[in-house]
C-alpha cells in the first residue's frame, strides 16, 4: 500500500495523527508549521542566567548560615520544576501543531547542535538555545543557524569553549602561573559534526587554526559580553586555505565569515543532506534523496526553506515508508497526540505527573530528555532504539498511561483509525477488535510494529 499525502505528513513528516486536529492536505500546509514553528517560546539567555545567579547566590547564603536548609531546598526545587517545564512546553506545542513538521525539524536542528545540560539552570539555558538559535533560523540560512549556535552560551558552556584561550593572548601572557591554553574541542565539533562532516578533507591543522580564531568567544553569567579581545590569539588563522582574522579585523564578524564558508561548504550539503534523510526517511538512506537535497543546498547557498520543502515532498519518503523506528520522544509525543491530549493538559501537569507521564518513561526508553550520551547527538539506528529492555518500556507506557490520561478510553477500534489513519497492517486490524478489555486494545495499537515506525 502507498500512503496518501495526508499519511505521510502526519505520519513521516509530523508527530502523527491527532483527533483534534486534521493532517494537512498539502505542501503548502506543511511548510506553514515550519513558519509557525520558529516562533520563539519564552526561554532566554537572561533568564538562565539569572537562575544560576539565584541558585549559586542560595547555596553561598546557606554555607554561611545565612539561609536555613529548607530555604535553599525551596530554591532548588522551584528550579527543578522549571526543568521539568522545558520538557512541558516542547511537548505542548509538538501536540498543539496542526502538522508537526516544524517541530520535528526544531528536534532534529537541536539534535544536530547536541548540547547537553548538567543541572536544573542548564536546563533553562538549553531550553533558551533552542529558542535563540535554532526556531529562529529554521526558514533562513544554514549559515546563520550555525553561527548563532556555535556562539551560544549553551554551546559554549557544554564544549568547555570557557576554558579556550589564545596561547599567545594578552590575557594568558598576564597569568603565566596558570598555564592556560588553547581547547580544540568546539573548533573540532564545527567542521567533525556540525558542517563537513567525519572523514571530510579537513585536517588537524584545520581543527587548530578554528580553534585559534575561536579564542575570545566565552560565557560570563554575570557579564553579557560575549567576545574578548585580550582573550583571543592574535594575528591570522587559515581554514581550509582561507585567511581569518589579523590586526584591523573584528573577531566576531571573522568569526560568522568562516562559519559562512564553512556552512554553503561541498562537503556540508552532502553530511547534512545525509543526516537529513537518515532521520526522516530510512536508516539506509535513499540515494536519490540525499543527492537532491544535496544539490539544492549547494544551489541555494544553504537555504534550509528550500531544503525542507525538498524533503517534504520528495517521493522517497513513500517508498520507504516505516523504515524508521520512532525514537521514544517521537513516540511519546505521537502516543499522546493520538489520545487526543493537548497541550494545555500536558501544561497543567504537576512535576510530579510530569515525571510520571513524560521524563520518567523517556528515561527508561533510553532518551532522557536533554542528556544526549555526547556532542555527536542521539543514534539513529533501529537497533540503538529496539531493544528488550527499551520495548518493554514503551509496552508498560501503553498499558499504564493512557487510563490515567484519558477517560474514557476510546474503543480500540476506533483507536486504531485515529492512530494510524488508514496505514494500519492486515495482522493489527485483526489483533486489534481480539483484545480482551479496552485497556490491553489501546495498547496494543501503541506498542504495535505498526505505531512504533514511521
């Protein structure tokens, strides 16, 4: 059976169907929710900030006696709900998005540009990455999207990009007894990672010489300023045989220059355009895929509309479709939406339903929210995300949360349509109608082979 458009754009392109809300119809309804999609939430860098002010400033007030212990308890808990409520508002507008793609795409960007947040603040700052340099810049320029997260605080804080200094800087020559240096590690990210990709025609003197125009770029909670000259190593850096910087030139602005280059790069199309169609369409990748919006990046310059309106309609995603296994976000998101729970429910959550419904689950399925295993991102692989340990989880999900979340519980049957439209297999229509309560009928549908691949 060949999937309608309709299927697809739910399906393989969104969060799934949702019985409040119609699959678009058309290209042009899909392209809208990645307009919509880059509309900021209310996360911002500030906000973060002042979070880690508040916490730090907390834990001094308490080691002096200042505050009692339950003050400062107070303090951290108030942070920790704030964490929870990053998860609750991504969740929220993926289940409120008449067409998910927009928000599948903000999942797949960050995923792109991993960040990994260490404690509740972190989480704050994570949640204003997202909002600062990925939604933004989801209809504009690769390049810009690049340079806006290589020079987040985020990103900055996670590569260790604070303890990067230029060896010859005016800043290091002044502290000889700290023996500060250089740290290659965002500078080997951009070109390993997040443009050329491994194995591109790059070498280490590369990875040095961005890591040395890199230098001056730091993050200060208390101090907004984002780039230090007396920080940065003087003189000239080449990449990739193009001169950066030098006396006379502004660090920031040779900064974007090289992240420019790098990002309408030959050798970036063809990785991302990779990774592009290894997500949305099949681990194995289709060729012709991956070399059409390989070519509309190089012919564009980079323009991600026109790479995402490439994939959307591209007839790959037909032909391979369920090729992929939904990775437990994808599967969360896509269980509720086919429940029918919106996000003002989900917003109005207690942390500790929050826990019980949403991080606890993805936790045991293997994708805590915010804490990919390192900067390479989560896997895309089936095997990495099918395992007995993980289906068991998804299964108890099935079995436990829909009753809890939903009363009544739709009749199977008519869960099975809302769930999957009409791509359901010949073995789950006939499973389905056998279960013995509604309980174990809806479940069935969520852990099916069916639901849980797109």
């Amino acid at each position: 059976m060949t999937p309608d458009f309709p299927s697809i754009a739910a399906l393989r392109l969104g969060y799934g169907f949702a019985p409040h809300a119609a699959a678009p119809g058309d290209l042009a309804a899909v392209m809208a929710s990645v307009t919509e999609a880059a509309r900021p939430d209310q996360w911002t860098t500030q906000a973060a900030a002042d979070a880690q002010i508040q916490l730090a400033e907390s834990r001094k007030a308490l080691n002096a006696k200042e505050i009692a212990q339950e003050d400062y308890r107070r303090v951290a808990q108030g942070l920790n709900a704030r964490r929870l409520e990053v998860l609750q508002r991504r969740v929220a507008r993926a289940l409120d998005a008449p067409c998910g793609f927009g928000e599948r795409l903000v999942q797949f960007w960050s995923d792109h540009f991993t960040t990994v947040a260490q404690n509740p603040p972190q989480y704050l700052m994570a949640g204003a990455f997202v909002d600062e340099a990925i939604r933004p810049h989801l209809n504009g320029r690769f390049g810009d999207m690049l340079f806006a997260s290589s020079t987040h605080p985020m990103m900055l804080v996670y590569l260790n990009q604070n303890t990067s200094f230029g060896p010859n800087s005016r800043y290091v020559k002044a502290r000889p007894e700290k023996r500060l240096g250089l740290n290659e590690n965002l500078g080997r990210e951009i070109l390993e990672l997040h443009t050329l990709g491994v194995g591109a025609e790059y070498t280490q003197t590369d990875v040095r010489e961005l890591a040395e125009l890199l230098t001056g770029l730091s993050f200060n909670i208390r101090d907004p300023q984002r780039f230090r000259v007396q920080a940065a190593e003087p003189g000239a850096d080449t990449v990739l045989g193009t001169s950066y910087g030098g006396p006379g030139t502004d660090g920031m602005a040779e900064i974007a220059r090289v992240m420019g280059d790098l990002a309408v790069h030959p050798a970036t199309a063809s990785h991302i355009a990779r990774k592009l169609a290894q997500h949305f369409a099949a681990d194995d990748p289709p060729p012709a895929l991956v070399e059409d919006l390989a070519a509309t990046w190089r012919g564009t310059g980079g323009d991600l509309a026109q790479v995402h309106a490439v994939l959307a309609a591209h007839p790959a995603l037909a032909a391979t479709f369920r090729q992929k296994a939904r990775q437990p976000f994808d599967f969360l998101i896509a269980a509720l939406r086919s429940l029918g729970v919106t996000g003002e429910q989900v917003l109005a959550m207690e942390p500790s339903r929050v826990n019980q419904v949403m991080w606890g689950p993805l936790t045991l399925m293997g994708q805590t929210f915010g804490r990919a295993r390192g900067p390479d991102g989560w896997p895309e692989l089936a095997a990495d995300w099918i395992t007995p340990q993980t289906l068991s989880a998804r299964i108890a999900w099935a079995l436990r949360q829909p009753e809890r979340l939903v009363d009544p519980l739709p009749d199977p049957r008519d869960f099975l349509v809302t769930a999957l439209g009409g791509t359901a297999s010949e073995a789950l229509a006939t499973a389905v109608p056998r279960a013995e309560s509604v309980r174990e009928g809806v479940a069935i549908v969520l852990a099916s082979t069916d639901f849980n691949r797109r």
